[in-house]
C-alpha cells in the first residue's frame, strides 16, 4: 500500500477541478479509472476470467472482435452514459458514434476511445491498452459526426492505460504527462510517474519490418542507416523492438526513448496507414507531445490534420524529438527530390547510388 503517495483524485483537485470546465473533466477522468479498473480485473483473469478468445462478429475494421475487445468496449459506454458527463461516445469497436440520450445526464465532452488496443495479444498474454480522447461537446445540442472529426489540437484531455505486470494510467490535460500506477489493495490509482519526459535521444526503434517492401523510401532509408549501425552514417549501434501492442511501444517510450514508425505503406492501398486518426495516433499523440516528444505522418504534425472519417487511418511517427525530426527531414528531401533513396552500406560498398 502507498501511503503518502499523491492519489489520481487528488492529483486531479490540484490540477484540474480549477480550470474552466475542470471539475467536469476531473470528474469524467476519474470514470474513466473507473472503466480501466474493471478492465484491468478482466484481463487479469485470462482464461480464468472467461475474457480471452475471439466472438463470431468483426468490428466495423472487419477484425475479428476477442471478446475483451467487446467487454472493455462495454465498460467505457456504460462508464461514460452512466457519467453525465459526456453528450456522445465513438468507438473502434462501434460503426458509428453513440449519443447519450435521456432518460440519461448530458454531460459537456465527447469521449473517443480505443476499448482494448493490441487485442491480436490477448490469447499470448503480452500487454494490452485502453486509449481515449477527450472533445468538448457542442453546447445544448446532440452531437452530430462534425463534433467528433475535430483536429488532436482541440483535445482537452487523452491518455492510455497499459494493462502489463502492473496496470497504468497515463493521462494529460495540456499540463503534461503524468502515470499512475493502480495499487491494487486499496484500488487507488497513485502517481508514480510525474511529468514524464521523453529523452530527445535514442538508439531504439519499433516498426514491424515485415512491410519493409511497401515502406516510401525516406523511411527505407531511415530504417536501412538504424540497421547499419556503427557501419553506417548513424555511427553507432541501434536496436529494435516491436510488440505489436501501441500502448506497450508508446509507454516504453515515454519511459526510456524511442521511435515508433507505422508508416503510410502500399501494402493496401486504401489504408495509406494503419493506426486510427482519431482513437489511437491523436491521443497518443498528445501524450507525446506533452512529453516533450515528436509526432508526424512524416509530411505534417498528426494533431494537425483535420479528419474526415471517423475510423479513418493515418501514418504515424512518434517519439524521440531527434529521431522524428531526422524522419521528417528525410520525407521533406525525399518530396523535394534530394536524398540519397537508401544509404545502407550494401549499396555504398557496391556503389550502385553513389554519386
Ligand atoms: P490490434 O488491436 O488489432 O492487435 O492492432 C494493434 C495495433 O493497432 C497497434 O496497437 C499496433 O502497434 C499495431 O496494430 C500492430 O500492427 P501489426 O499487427 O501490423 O504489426
């Protein structure tokens, strides 16, 4: 037990019950602990818990929905209607958004959220997370699709909670990144990583290499000089990670450094990226950001782009400031056509591109 540990309640009257609509959103932050907790007893549970395995239905994404996915999906809308605190929900397991409707309180945010992200993980027991976003909801009015294909910029509050060998939850309210960590004895969420910074510096990149034939070629390139280490242009040695669970990359991350590259690929072409804009890469994107971190499609800052699709994808680049920059820098060559297109020692010492 924790004790003189700050709690997330009272990290939240310090913090954000006094600004402007404060109260409200401290109060929606602290539901949304609530939703984690119930998820987080879920998965605890594995078979046990008769959450792991797949339903017989898909989700909107034509995925195969596991039943965590549709049960932590479930906590946050009854967490979220029950609240009177949010006018609408949109969820990647739901085809479209979800008013809150009477006989049921409206409340002044919309939440968008990723219930179980990394649910291909369950069955393995790797790390899985919830994420979510926080609108203001429009005033005295049932929100329509508009309110939701908002900028990340317009975010009020977004966060993820990593359900691992401890269960975290790291949020932001535009005054930082801050973690807690959930003491399971007396189920209170303490704050265990205050303002969180990302070292502007790595040696560590997360991006599944399987789609290395379908990558644009400033990221062949950037990928192809971290593979050539000591022996390339980046002089030194850079090591690689992939869990194929974003909240697990994204808080490693926020921990230790790091870049994360799911980039816009010709794998299918009508999904230039595979993350979603608005439940996956604007939140995270936030945390990151207010983490002193960087994050792009590689041609334009992710919380920059207006949506226009509620489960519309994008690319995303994250991390490490050093490292997205030098990504960003090698798009911007590559689309002014300067650049070498790959660097990798194979083609130096054969000089097949040299100049
Ligand atoms: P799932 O929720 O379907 O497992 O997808 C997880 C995810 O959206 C993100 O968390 C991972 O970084 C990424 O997909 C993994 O994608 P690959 O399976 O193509 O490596």
């Amino acid at each position: 037990m924790h004790l003189g540990r700050k709690t997330l309640s009272k990290y939240l009257i310090e913090n954000v019950s006094g600004s402007k609509d404060g109260a409200d959103l401290a109060a929606l932050l602290v539901d949304v602990a609530a939703a984690v907790k119930a998820i987080s007893a879920l998965s605890s549970k594995g078979a046990l818990g008769g959450a792991t395995g797949s339903m017989d239905t898909t989700n909107v994404q034509g995925e195969t929905q596991k039943k965590l996915d549709v049960l932590s999906n479930t906590a946050f809308v009854n967490t979220f209607e029950l609240g009177g605190l949010v006018a609408g929900v949109a969820s990647e397991e739901m085809d479209d958004p979800f008013p809150v409707r009477a006989p049921h309180k409206r409340g002044p945010f919309l939440a968008i959220f990723d219930p179980l992200d990394g649910s291909s993980n369950i069955d393995g027991n790797v790390s899985v997370g919830s994420i979510f976003s926080i609108l203001r909801a429009p005033d005295g009015k049932e929100p329509e699709m508009q309110d939701y294909l908002k900028p990340g910029t317009e975010q009020v509050a977004a966060g993820y909670a990593l359900y691992g060998p401890a269960t975290l939850l790291v949020i932001t309210v535009g005054k930082g990144t801050h973690g807690f960590t959930l003491d399971r004895e007396v189920g209170n969420f303490i704050l265990t990583h205050p303002d969180i910074q990302i070292p502007a510096d790595t040696n560590e990149f997360a991006i599944n290499t399987s789609n290395e034939r379908f990558w644009e070629p400033p990221v062949i390139r950037y990928i192809s000089e971290c593979k050539a280490g000591k022996t390339g242009v980046r002089e030194r040695d850079f090591n690689m990670r992939w869990i194929a669970s974003m909240v697990a990359e994204v808080h490693r991350i926020l921990i230790r450094g790091g870049i994360f590259l799911y980039p816009k690929d010709t794998k299918e072409p009508l999904k230039p990226g595979r993350l979603r804009l608005l439940y996956e890469a604007n939140p995270m994107s936030m945390i990151v950001e207010q983490a002193g971190g960087l994050s792009s499609t590689g041609r334009e800052r992710i919380m920059e782009v207006v949506p226009t699709q509620i489960h519309q994808r994008i690319a995303v680049i994250l991390g490490s400031s050093h490292e997205v920059a030098r990504v960003i820098q090698y798009h911007q060559e590559h689309d002014e056509g300067k650049g070498e297109p790959f660097s990798s020692p194979l083609f130096s010492e054969r000089g097949l591109f040299r100049a």
